[in-house]
C-alpha cells in the first residue's frame, strides 16, 4: 500500500537537505479504505477506495507557505512552488523549536490484518450489529458505520528526520432511534483504534446497550432545570476534561495572547488537591495514539494538572519555542493536506482517592450523569449534553433521566470538583475532535467517576 | 481513458454515473494580529457509481490514472449494495455557472494588506484584543457523465472571509465575536470589522437577568443557527426514515402563518448556487415552508423515489460520498418590523448572538439547550451589556408555532438570507443568581 510514495520521498529526501530557509517539512500519505453504514434493512454505502496526498511546508523569514496536492508526482515541483510563495510574502515572526534528526519506522500491531479480511465478513459483521440496534419493537431506525483505513505515512524535513508509519485503524458506530409516538430517542456508541479486524468483533454487548439504552429513554423524564450537585461518570467525566480543559491548556490560544497568559499562568490554582490531569499520545492502543506528531516530534506524557496546579500545556514546535517550553508532540493535523495544529491526544483525569460508591454516600441529593452525546467550549465557558441519566435521593439512583445538558464556566467548574473516584476508564469511538475545521482528528478521552457540586442544568421551567 | 471506462460500464451495467471535481484554493491565515500562513491547495478526484441488476455500488479514487481500478470496484461493489430502481436524468445543461470573473484578480499582496488594515482598524479600538482573519479565494469544476448520454460541467468559484477577535475584560471574562462572508467574488469585508467592534463594546459591561420565560431577540445569525435544526426535518432521508419530525406532517401548517422558507439554487453571486445538482438534476427554486405550512422535502433521486416526491435538484455529493439530500442557499422571509422598533417594544429580555453547544440536544425532537457565547440584556428597550454563565432550554417548534415577530431586515449568514426574530417567552436560566 504505497501507491510509489516511497520512491518519491526517497527522491525528495536528498533534495529537501539542500533548501535554505528556516525550516521546510514534506508529508506524504497513501491509503485506502472500506466504509459500510447500514441504516434501517437498507445499505445507506458500502464503498472502498484509495487516495494519495501530499503537503510541503516551509518557514521562511518567520511567515508560513502550506501547499497541499494529490498529484503527488510532482512533489518536487509543489516544493519549488512552496519556495517560490515563501520568497515573495512579508516576514513575519513565527519562530519554531529546532530538535534532532529523528529516523524511524512504525508499523501498527494487528492480529488480524485488514486486508487479511474479506469484503464479505465486514459486511456480515456491520449486518450482525445492525439486526441486534432494531430488535426491540420501538425501534424506528438504526445506524451501523463500519470504517477501516490503511495506509502508509512518510514525514520528511529540513532537520533530516525521515519517519515511515504503516497505520492501520478501524472501529464502529452503532446507534438506533426508537420512537413512540412525537417521543423520538437516539442513543449511539462507538467503539475504534489502532490493530485490525479484532477491534470491532465480539461487540455485540455495545449493540445491545445501544437498542436498551434508547429504548429505555423513551420513558425517561427531562431533567429538572436549575443548579444540581452531579456525579458524572468516567466517559462524561472525560469529555469534560477534553472540552473544559483540555483545549485551554492548547499553547496556540495561548502563547500569543497576554491576558490569556495572565489566565492560565503555571502555579495557578485549577482544582482540588487531589486533580491530576494528562495527555499521553504513547498510550497505543487508544484513538489518540501517535507514534511521532505531524511536526515529527515523539510525543510523551505531560501532566498538565498536578495535585490541583496548573504544570504544563500542549505544544507545536511554534508555541514551544514562543513559550520556551519543551515541545510535547501535539502539532497534529487532520491528513496530509492540512497544517498541524496544537492538538490533544488521550486526555484524561488520573485516578482519584474515593471508591465510587463514596460518592454516591455522601452526594445527599442531586443527579447522576452518565455518557455522552456532545460537547463544546469557547475556553471560558462550556455546554455538554449527557447521554442520559438517573436522579439520586439520598445516595440513591432513582427514575432514569434525558436531556441532561449541562453548562457553566470552566474556572468555576473545575473549582466545584468535590470528589474524584479511583475507577479511570478511557474512551474513543470513530467520532474525534473538531478545531481550525479539521475534524473529526482521532483522540480518546477519560477519567474517574467525578462529583461536582453546582452544575447549571438546563430543561424547560 | 474516461470514454474507454464509459463504454465498459455500460456493458455491464444497467446505469453508471461518473464524477470528477477538481479545484484549487489559497487560504491565507492572519493569527494572533499577524500574518502566519500563505497556502496553495489542489485536490481532484473521481467517484464511480454503477447499478447492475438493481442494485447500486460505488468507488473511489483522486488519481486519474486508477479510475480504471476504482470503476473495477464499483462493480464488484453492486452486489453488496442498496436495491435502487429509480432512473438517472438523460440531460441538463449548465444554464449558469456559479462563477465570478473577478476571482482572477485575486492578489495576495492586496488582500494580505487590507487584512492589516482592518486588523489595525479593531486594535485602534480594543489594543489588547487577539484577532484572526481568514481569507480564502478557491475556484474549480465538476464535470457528470452518465450512461444516459448526460455529459455536463460548470466552474465555480468561491470568495470567504472571516473574523474573529477575543478579548479578555479587566474582570477576566472572555469575549469571543467572529462575523464572516462569502461571494462567487471577491468583496471588501470592512463592515465586519465594524460589526465586531460594536458587539465587543456593547458586551464590555456584564449583568444578570432572572431566570424564567423572557423575550428573545435573535440576531439574523442566532436565527441561522436555530433554522439548521428545523431544516433538518427537511432532510428526504430523515423523512423516509420516520426520524423527521415532519415525515407525515406535508401540507400541515405547523408554524407561525408568518414563517416562509425557500431553498433557491439560483441565487446570482452565491457561491452556493448551481446550475444542476451533483446527480444531473437541474435545480430550482422551492418553498419549504409557505405561510406556516410544510410544503416540500429536500431529496436526491433515491430519496424522491421512495417517496414518490419529485427531485428538485438537491443531490449533492464529493468525489469521495454517494449523493446525499442537502440544501443550496435558503431564504427565510423578512417581516414587517424595523429592528429598532422590535427592540424597543422589549422592557426586559436579552439579545442573542452566538450559542455554544447548540444543536446537541435532542434536535429531532426541536428541543434546544445552549449556553450562550454571547448574548447581551435589554433593558426599557436597550442594550444595557452582556449577559453571560447563563442558557436557553426550549422546544424550538413549538416557538416557532407560537408568536413571532420578523424584522424588515435580512442579512447573509452562511447560505442564508436571515432577518431578527423576537421569539416573546424563552426559558432562559441564569447560573448566578
């Protein structure tokens, strides 16, 4: 599965050594997937296909030229056009972090190959999923996406890092939509990573969850309006510390804005004591795996919480050097035809002190969160929507709850974390992240069971 | 090679449509007040659908020279694939082309330079505000053949900029603003800067508002935000599913008499417009929704078909994706009302701008919950400052059903032509009160 790109880098690679300019970067990609999506009996697509691409970008007196193509041939002269456009547009001030020529090959462990797979068996499997997603009688449609992809990735540049990744990744998303009557209830899960056809079998339990779970909102009550304590559970608790968090800790919303700066100052304050926080793209087995970033920078772990503190924030070669802090590997894209930007990872909330059941002993009254539909932020202030939910009295899960969408303003909200559970699952799915209009980028996301007091719920008065 | 595939196909197939886009755009990013990346983009590719013995399969590649492969696996595809019986169109002709001449004289130095300026116009006003500016020229073609004898193409061309600021206040809250606009050609967008520092002055002082039912203005952006969830509903596919709430709802008035919708291909200057859509239908204009009354679905040849509807020309697809229900430009009637006066006949109640988290509700149901990126208070007919840590919960339908009021202005937003909507009781509840 190379399509020729490893002839053409071989080509550019002594041709790149020799561009002058600040720094310059070419990204090649070739791949090829199978997508099938049963909705309902009908087949909505069952397709394969294949793409080549490629990028040049080069930093030139501090101002940055991007050119992307697929006609990936003509690399040579996509570069000398980048060159050309980086010759003639006004200097600028972008400076980047330098490292050391990193040469490496990567291939994805998979214990059973994609391609090893007939076109035949992932049909049957999607099928199998989607029969399970409509047996229940208020089933009004289902939705069942298989997705695979394949291809080979080669990351060049100026400082001679030569980076060759076979990457295979697969997964799916199931969802039914039960009705009764003007009630209409859709529940989704979805399930992905990196390695082969052994990531999607055997998840006939999530089908099965799914048709309950949707089922059993049909008789749900929308949940009381107003200011709540919460517990929320390890994939709510995740999304929260993606969407809350996570992208405020990004440098780039950062790093060239002082009163931003002023707000998310190292030391500061952002939780209680026991609130530990990190992303790890080297955890492999998750969505937000990256053997090395879209700069070619390795990634690591970095704690961006520590005991309640702000210790650290996500960085691309161009922030770490504005900020001068190390670079952590997050300069990620979403393909080979768009630039890198500061991008999460798998992002999570360590594990906490408290069983999670002492949550629930010692919350008095209030509403049990659980999973998630979606979530956005403007890094001040955040709404997400649980997937659904039951109300607790006295320490007790009582009638199940919808429509639990929660708001409130990131400071206060990390502030209000009462409890953390020591019960840290991690979560992904075929969805991903949204930024700069590159979406979805593939990244897992988690934590404890979380109890916050304050959360502003919204619902009909 | 195309016509050697062509001929191929067609002994083997019952029907087959071959598309091929190409295009090539230069985004220019203006970062943290300064130029940060010049780009050059190209992209093509080609999608193969064919139907043999009924039954509909599809391929894709962006290399010309592995069209014949990707034909190959359409066809090997078909068995797998959804039974569709309908027909493909024998012909339309491109009767205009979403094209501005003008694009050409598109400069990068020129537009890097009036970038600066209008950067430098908000900061004389907010010194310490961040501001992003995007800038994007693209322009391409689409070229649809099929077994039918259909072989038709069009240039389009596109022209968008964009604006965002954030702005920290001396208490430490953020204000985020962004305005956007888009042409078939290039435009001066220095009204949008304008826009921009009007809105961040007016939110610079905060106040509360109790928390209970209270008129809400929408600004012709929150209204385009609000329609995306009723247009939804519109969607053929959704309506054959049974998951549109409108699915038996055709010819039923279940809005506000006032509340008039248009899907309209052939709006001149619109970059969302065409002259046929991507599966050789030619596109016209149609009502949605006239005089409160659902009229029409929005459908590919799929969908028009099981629902015995007629097609309209709203099939759209990539190289990459079969063809899909979607929308061109949409125009929502103005009303009667000056904005002015709207605002004026408010005591107590907010004005609405920007959500976050719209739309992640239960929409099939019409039901909205949104934290309110920037939204500001009306006090005795005046903007009196922001309003924030607050949120709308509703059922947007039955609102919608209920009293509103439209003004005699509209805007662009996006593909929509919007005016100001006073919806006169929201469920609106503060966080601090």
């Amino acid at each position: 599965m190379d399509f020729g790109i490893d002839s053409v880098a071989d080509k550019i690679l002594s041709r790149i050594a020799n561009v002058s300019g600040d720094y310059a970067e070419v990204r090649l990609s070739a791949g090829a997937g199978t997508t099938i999506t049963l909705s309902g009996s009908e087949i909505d697509l069952f397709t394969s296909g294949d793409s080549v691409a490629g990028s040049v970008r080069i930093l030139s007196r501090g101002t940055w030229t991007f050119v992307s193509f697929n006609n990936i041939e003509d690399t040579e002269s996509f570069l000398k056009k980048g060159l050309s456009i980086a010759s003639k547009i006004p200097a600028g001030t972008s400076t980047i972090r330098k490292t050391k020529a990193v040469a490496a090959q990567y291939a994805t462990r998979c214990a059973v190959p994609l391609d090893k797979v007939g076109l035949d068996e992932k049909f049957e499997l999607t099928k199998k999923y989607n029969g399970i997603l409509g047996s229940h009688r208020n089933i009004q449609t289902t939705r069942s996406t298989y997705r695979d992809s394949q291809s080979r990735y080669i990351f060049l540049n100026t400082e001679g890092s030569d980076l060759r990744y076979d990457r295979s990744y697969c997964g799916i998303s199931l969802a039914s939509v039960a009705r009764d009557g003007a009630v209409i209830q859709p529940f989704h899960e979805s399930v992905s990573g990196y390695g082969g056809f052994e990531i999607v079998r055997g998840r006939e339990a999530v089908a099965e969850k799914v048709v309950k779970t949707s089922a059993d909102l049909l008789k749900a009550e929308p949940a009381p309006a107003g200011t709540h304590r919460v517990i929320v559970d390890p994939k709510l608790a995740g999304v929260f510390i993606h969407e809350a968090f996570g992208h405020l800790s990004e440098a780039d919303f950062v790093y060239e804005n002082p009163q931003m700066r002023d707000l998310m100052v190292l030391g500061k304050k952002f939780g209680p004591e026991d609130l530990n926080v990190y992303d790890d793209g080297t955890m492999n087995a998750l969505a937000g795996f990256i053997p090395f970033d879209d700069e070619g920078i390795i990634p690591a772990r970095t704690a961006l919480i520590k005991s309640g503190v702000l210790s650290g924030r996500l960085h691309s070669r161009e922030t770490s050097e504005k900020m001068n802090e190390e670079p952590t590997g997050n300069g990620r894209a979403l393909n080979v035809m768009r630039q890198p930007l500061v991008r999460m990872t798998n992002t999570f909330i360590d594990r906490g002190p408290h069983d999670p059941e002492a949550l629930f002993d010692s919350i008095g009254d209030g509403i049990y969160a659980v999973d998630v539909i979606g979530g956005q932020t403007n890094l001040e202030m955040f709404t997400f929507t649980s997937g659904y939910g039951y109300e607790i009295k006295n320490g007790k899960k009582g009638r199940m709850l919808k429509d639990i969408v929660l708001s409130g303003n990131v400071f206060h909200t990390m502030d209000s974390i009462g409890m953390i559970a020591s019960d840290v699952q991690m979560f992904g799915g075929l969805g991903g992240c949204g930024k700069g209009g590159q979406s979805p980028l593939p990244v897992s996301f988690g934590g404890p069971h979380l109890l916050i007091n304050n959360v502003l719920i919204g619902g009909k008065q | 090679m195309i016509e050697k595939i062509c001929r191929d196909l067609a002994k083997q197939c019952r029907w087959f449509d071959i598309i091929h886009t190409s295009g090539s755009s230069i985004p220019i990013q203006f970062k943290n007040n300064r130029l940060h990346s010049v780009q050059e983009k190209e992209n093509s590719g080609f999608g193969v659908r064919v139907n043999i013995k009924n039954r509909t399969g599809f391929s894709y590649t962006n290399s010309s020279g592995r069209l014949p492969q990707a034909a190959g696996r359409a066809v090997s595809m078909a068995p797998y694939g959804d039974e569709e019986i309908f027909d493909l169109p024998e012909q339309c002709s491109a009767d205009f082309e979403p094209y501005g001449n003008t694009i050409d004289e598109f400069n990068i130095d020129r537009e890097i330079s009036n970038a600066e300026s209008v950067i430098d116009l908000i900061l004389s006003r907010f010194p310490q505000a961040v501001v992003d500016v995007g800038i994007t020229k693209s322009s391409g073609s689409m070229r649809l053949i099929n077994s039918q004898g259909l072989d038709a193409s069009y240039r389009h061309s596109l022209y968008s900029a964009g604006i965002s600021l954030t702005h920290v206040t001396e208490k430490g809250s953020k204000i985020d603003v962004w305005e956007g606009t888009s042409s078939t050609h290039c435009v001066d967008y220095v009204s949008l800067a304008e826009r921009i520092i009007e809105r961040t002055t007016l939110a610079l002082a905060e106040r509360g508002c109790a928390s209970g039912k209270i008129p809400v203005l929408f600004t012709p952006k929150a209204v385009a935000r609000l329609m995306g969830i009723v247009a939804s509903g519109f969607n053929a596919k959704a309506v054959w599913k049974g998951i549109s709430p409108f699915a038996d709802k055709r010819d039923t008035k279940i809005f506000n008499e006032k509340m008039n919708i248009h899907d309209d291909p052939s709006v001149p200057g619109s970059p969302y417009s065409y002259p046929f859509d991507d599966e050789g239908v030619i596109a016209v204009r149609k009502p949605l929704i006239e005089n409160g009354v659902i009229c029409n679905f929005i459908t590919d040849l799929k969908h028009a078909h099981k629902l015995n509807i007629k097609p309209l020309g709203n099939g759209s697809r990539g190289y990459a994706s079969l063809p899909f229900p979607s929308f061109s430009n949409i125009e929502i009637d103005a009303g009667t009302e000056p904005v002015k006066a709207m605002l004026e006949s408010i005591n107590q109640g907010i004005l609405i701008d920007q959500f976050i988290g719209l739309g992640q509700s239960n929409t099939l149901t019409g039901d909205i919950s949104a934290n309110l990126d920037l939204a500001f208070l009306i006090e005795k007919g005046e903007i009196t400052g922001r309003v924030k840590d607050c949120m709308i919960s509703d059922n947007l339908f039955s609102l919608l059903n209920g009293d509103i009021v439209l003004s005699e202005e509209r805007e662009q937003v996006g593909s929509a032509l919007v005016p100001y909507m006073l919806l006169t009781g929201v469920s609106y509840t503060g966080i601090f009160q």
